[in-house]
C-alpha cells in the first residue's frame, strides 16, 4: 500500500461515453500527477499539478481533461476517447520541498486503471 | 533523442545472485534526479532508489544499489541476492532541475526473470 489510491481499476468505454478517473493521496503531498502507460512505450506524463496549479500539460489531447479541487484528489476527465488512448493511466504524488540544488523527491504511484476504449 | 535509455528489454538471473540493469540518461543540466522504479505485473510503479546529481556517493537501499557514473550519464541498478518476487519491469527515470513539475523522464523498462 503506497498510499495512492485510484478508482476504478478497470474501464471500458465507448467513443462517445464520458467517465472520470479518479486519484487520491493519503501522504500529505502536494504535488500530483497523470501519466499515460501504452505498451512497449516509456510513460508519458500527461499533467502535473503543484499546490492545486496546473504546472505542466505536455500537449495532451483536450478530450483529457484534469481537474485537482485540492492538493489530496485529481482527477482525469474523458469524453470522445479514441481507440489509441487504451492504456493504463496512473497517478501519482510527490512532496515538493522547495528550490534548490537537490532534485528529489520521489513520486509515489497508484495501482493504475487500466483503460479499454471501444 | 531518448532522455533515458535502458537497452535491455529483458534480463534473466538465477536466483541469488546479483544482477545489474543498465541505464543512461541525457541532459544538460547540472541539477537532475534520478530514480529507479519496479513495475509488478499488478501494474503499480513502485519506488526503489534515488540519486541526487550533486551526491558524491552511490545510493543504497537494502539490496538495491545505484552505480552512478556522472562522465559516462550512467546510472545501473544492482540488485544483490536476487529474489523470485524481483521478477518485474524495471523503469529508470530522470527528473530535471529542481523544481517539482519539471519534466520527468522514463525508460522504455527493463523486464527481469528471477529463475529459482
């Protein structure tokens, strides 16, 4: 148990249904992130958000939609999902200590859900 | 070009003995973060080690070790005394600067079989 939970663990949608994922934090971090796992392909990190801000979105389609109400939940919005966006979609969290010359910490993971678009 | 490089997409070890996965990394920045990560096949990426690009010493984690060599932007995992449960994928990642949102950066993974 790493302290990052995700709901649900499994889903399959058609093209044109819309559904969340969502992400939880029970570590007291505030950092947290979506990444996109396909296979035979490094994950790719969709969004991070720091202290509730949007930090980072590396040009992810618009049919992804994230939102962070606060620095515990996230969430990933999908509607009009392609079949190519089958994967598995993980969140995790990080502790942001501040500036400076050191470069952790490390992100801590959820169990993923696996998605199935049809 | 690759961030992170991991040219072995699959190891086998026997139990017991040592095993090294290979990592290199690219950037060009001087403060960078490197982790190693394990990926069981029940999908959850767990963290196993990390090294600062200011630490003069190699990380250690019980049975894990970091062979960090700067010059070379290599950064190999050793796991010691393999187990059967070691069998997994194994992901090296970078983070650059030292700001938490900075891009952070996978390897296509290693998979690792422990043979008993």
């Amino acid at each position: 148990e790493t302290g990052v939970t995700q709901t649900p663990r499994h889903l399959v949608m058609g093209m044109t249904n819309k559904k969340s994922l969502k992400c939880e934090q029970h570590l007291g971090h505030n950092a947290m992130y979506w990444y996109k796992q396909s296979a035979k392909k490094p994950l790719e990190l969709m969004f991070v958000y720091n202290f509730k801000e949007q930090t980072e979105n590396n040009s992810v389609p618009s049919r992804f939609s994230p939102e962070c109400p606060n620095s515990s939940h996230l969430f990933l919005h999908l509607h009009t999902l392609q079949p190519e966006d089958s994967a598995l979609y993980l969140c995790a969290s990080s502790h942001d200590r501040g500036g400076g010359g050191r470069n952790g910490p490390e992100q801590y993971f959820g169990p993923g859900t696996r998605l199935t678009v049809t | 070009a690759q961030k992170i490089t991991q040219t072995q997409p699959g190891m086998f070890v026997q139990e017991k003995e040592a095993v090294t996965l290979d990592c290199t990394y690219d950037t060009s920045d001087q403060s960078y973060g490197l982790f190693w990560y394990k990926q069981p096949s029940s999908g959850e990426m767990i963290f196993l080690i990390y090294q600062g690009s200011y630490d003069e010493q190699n990380a250690t984690e019980g049975r894990y070790s970091l062979n960090f060599q700067k010059a070379r932007k290599s950064a190999n995992l050793v796991i010691s005394a393999s187990q059967l449960g070691d069998s997994a994928m194994y992901f090296c990642a970078m983070r650059e600067g030292p700001r938490v949102g900075n891009q952070f950066y996978f390897g296509t993974g290693t998979s690792l079989t422990v043979i008993p």
